[in-house]
C-alpha cells in the first residue's frame, strides 16, 4: 500500500497551504505544523483530511518519518 505525507497529498490534490487550512477549518500555521509534525493532527482532522484530500486514510502518513 502506497503511503504519502499530508504535505504530498495537498500538492496532489491541488490545493496551497491557504486553501486547505480554509477547508480544514485551521489556520495555515496549524497546518504548517501539521505537515511538519504529522503526530500532532488529532483523529478527527485526520479524517477530515482524508476526506478533503480525497485520499484514503490508511495511505496517508500521520507519524514522524512513516
């Protein structure tokens, strides 16, 4: 199974770091820190970024390095 960083999976989904804070509901800071430190996204965003990113949520990346 293919796994890529909530970083890679905007950049796919065509969407800046604006535009996905926007429809994440949090501020770009937040998601800046989140793409650095995928740990910290609670569960409930990870879904939602799942859902945004149109990428299921078992390919998606949420601790450090992989």
């Amino acid at each position: 199974m293919l796994k890529i960083s909530i970083r890679a999976a905007r950049v796919n989904a065509g969407l800046t770091q604006v535009e996905a804070a926007d429809l994440l509901d949090v501020s770009e800071g937040t998601l800046v820190k989140w793409e650095s430190r995928p740990e910290l996204i609670p569960a409930y965003k990870q879904r939602a970024i799942s859902e945004t990113y149109q990428i299921p949520i078992d390919n998606l990346i949420f601790l450090p390095n992989g």
